[in-house]
C-alpha cells in the first residue's frame, strides 16, 4: 500500500499530469468507502448469525463486532486522508 502511495504522490508533485493525480485521489477514496461497506456488512451479517445460533454469546460478539468494524473504518478514514492530501498536492 506504500508503493502505491508513492507512486501516487509522485504523480502529483510531477504536474505535468495533474488531471491523474486528481483522478487517483477520487478512485482512492470511492474504493475506500465502497471497500469499508462491503468489510462491515460481512461484519454485521456474521454476527447476526453468530448470535441466531448462540444467543448466551451475544456479548462477545458484539464486542468483537465493534471492535472489527473500527478497524475498518479506521483503514477507509485512513485511505480518505491520504486522498486528500495527494488532492492538497496538486496545484492549479
């Protein structure tokens, strides 16, 4: 993921082609997001059937639950932020 990032970075600070740089910053972010959704409905659908066959597991489920999603969220916050920083680097 830090090659991909430099390379994006060096695409950026290289202006020729700042259309690129703007266009990897928003397909980063949209995979970003659409990565995180797909990552907690797989969360949230698993528990759910954790729970339907062992309901006196309900709370470490739901702790495990929690805790798994926001690492996954903290991954697509984290890839959003790199989005707009290489956005940030791209002058007009």
């Amino acid at each position: 993921m830090l090659v991909i990032l430099a390379v994006l970075q060096a695409a950026a600070a290289a202006g020729a082609d700042k259309g690129y740089g703007l266009i990897g910053a928003g397909l980063a972010a949209g995979l970003a997001v659409v990565g995180a959704g797909i990552g907690i409905g797989q969360i949230g659908g698993q528990a759910t059937a954790g729970i339907a066959r062992q309901p006196d597991a309900t709370a470490r489920i739901q702790t495990a639950m929690i805790i798994a999603a926001a690492l996954v969220e903290g991954v697509a916050l984290f890839v959003a932020v790199i989005a707009f920083l290489i956005q940030g680097k791209i002058t007009f």
